[in-house]
C-alpha cells in the first residue's frame, strides 16, 4: 500500500465540505427527475432494479464510503433487516446522523428521491413511510478506513450478507494499486455469496467538495469489470452512463458513471 499517498489523501480529506459536495451533485442540473437522461435518475433505476429482483437479500448490508447520502439505500431497504452506514469522515457520519435523528436543521432536503424512488419502485409507497423505514433500518454508522485489512477494525466481527458503495473506493485511494488493495480489503467484510453493488465514476481524475480539490483513479470499464472478476466475484448487470456536456459543470471532469451487480463465489 502506498502509505504517503493515503497518507496525504487523509489529509486533503479533512477540507471534504458536505455541503458543498451535495450542492455539486445532488442538486440541479445533475438532480433532474424528469427523465432518465439525467444521472440521478439513472442511478436511482439501476439500484431500484436490482433489488427489485429480490435476489439481493439478507439481515445485514453494509454502505463502504456512505458520504453526506443517502439515496443509495432507499432501495435496499426493503430487503435488508439492518443497514450499517460507514464513512472515514466524522463530518460525514454526523450528517447521516443527523438526517436520522431529524436533527439536520441545516441538512439536506432528500424528499425528491425518496419520491422519485417510491414513484420508480411502483409499490404506492407513501414516501414518509419509506423515509422513516430507512431511518428505522439504518442502524449503525461506523468510521471506516478501505486501506486497512480489516477496514472498520473489530467493529464489525461477522461478514455481511451484502455491500453497497457509491464513489468510494476511486475517490479514497491515491493510484490503483491501492485501490486494488482496497478493494480486496472491502471484500473480506462480504460473506461468500453475498451480493456487491457498486456505483462509481468512469475516467475521472478529480472532483471539488468546497475548497478542496480531491483526486481520483481513472477508471475504464475494463478495469472495474476486471477488478472484480480477478477478487472472486460473478458479475451479474453492468451498466454505464456516459455524461452528457450539460452535466459537466467543472466540479469534476468525471467522464460516466458504472453501475455493477456482482456476488462474491461461495
Ligand atoms: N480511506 C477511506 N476509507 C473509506 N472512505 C473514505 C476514505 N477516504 C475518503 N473516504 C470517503 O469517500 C468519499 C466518498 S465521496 C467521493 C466522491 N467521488 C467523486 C464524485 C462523486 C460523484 C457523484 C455524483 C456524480 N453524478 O454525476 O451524479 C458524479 C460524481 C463524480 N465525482 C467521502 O465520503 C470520504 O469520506
């Protein structure tokens, strides 16, 4: 592991402004419900259809890298009996936190996607009820470090049943040796069988969150389809965006977006 590069990564990340990270991504133009054309959506179908298969199911799902959100779990739960938020920032944690137990007076207004969500799920959800089964389920919100062996230390003894993580692993490592070691570091906190789903950022380099300006390895779709394949995984969906120029709006120079459905050989 290349310890002076996680080393300095750690270090920038401690100017990660949540805020201004949501407001970069998850407000318009990238946050427009009106067609699948743009990102938010996309990623919200992909994740809506594949646990709509009902073959990603279990007790215990973890989020690797959770951030500032939490869109990436309205989907999950309903079919997880307990969801385990992590992230490597305090300011992050605090914000989910925060959301959970109402006590976000300056928080985030997630009301669109969970009734985007309830809308594409197609079940007649009120979305009241969805948000308060999310902040029933998610349970737990643990620090975590991808670039230790065991990365959320002897918080978490047994192996999930499944792993969700959106833009971590890329954004969190400093060249992609260390992502492949991360990679394999996440993998042991999923049981064999278990299910992975990951959304992650195609060719990007680099993202803003406030005065910050974070790194990021530039991932192909060979190499993410690659990197699981060789760490014992059957990829089962794949999907990619491509990012149209209206949505390149100079807070990253992300090229598209993966979507991937993978379970890790019993
Ligand atoms: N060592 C570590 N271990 C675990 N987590 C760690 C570690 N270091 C940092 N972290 C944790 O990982 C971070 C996750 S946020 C990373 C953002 N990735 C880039 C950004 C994302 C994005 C989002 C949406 C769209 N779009 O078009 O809709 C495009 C893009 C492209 N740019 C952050 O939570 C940090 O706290």
């Amino acid at each position: 592991m290349n310890a002076i590069g996680v080393a300095a990564m750690a270090e920038n990340y401690q100017r990660f402004d949540p805020l201004a990270y949501l407001q970069n991504n998850y407000v318009a133009p990238r946050a427009n419900f009106t067609s699948e054309e743009f990102v938010v959506p996309w990623k919200l179908r992909c994740l809506a259809d594949a646990f709509a298969t009902g073959k990603i199911t279990g007790h215990t799902l973890i989020d690797i890298g959770t951030g500032p959100t939490i869109y990436q779990l309205l989907s999950a739960c309903d079919y997880f009996e307990e969801i385990v938020a992590t992230d490597f920032l305090e300011v992050n944690r605090t914000f989910i936190h925060n959301w959970v137990h109402n006590e976000d007076k300056d928080g985030f207004d997630w009301s669109p996607y969970i009734q985007h969500v309830c809308k594409i799920e197609g079940k007649g959800e009120p979305w009241k009820e969805k948000e308060q089964k999310l902040k029933k389920k998610l349970k737990k919100i643990l620090p975590i470090d991808i670039h230790q062996p065991d990365p959320l230390g002897s918080l978490f003894s047994q192996p999930a049943d499944a792993l969700i993580s959106t833009f971590c692993l890329e954004a969190a490592s400093p060249d992609r040796p260390s992502f492949d070691k991360a990679f394999q570091n996440v993998t042991r906190l999923l049981k064999p069988g278990g299910h992975f789903l990951m959304i992650g950022a195609l060719e990007e380099s680099f993202y803003l969150a406030g005065e910050v300006k974070l790194t990021v390895v530039p991932l192909s779709e060979v190499d993410i389809k690659e990197s699981f394949a060789k760490n014992g995984y059957r990829i089962h969906d794949f999907h990619s965006y491509k990012m149209p120029p209206t949505l390149k709006i100079g807070v990253d120079d992300v090229q598209g977006i993966f979507f991937i459905h993978a379970q890790k050989f019993a």
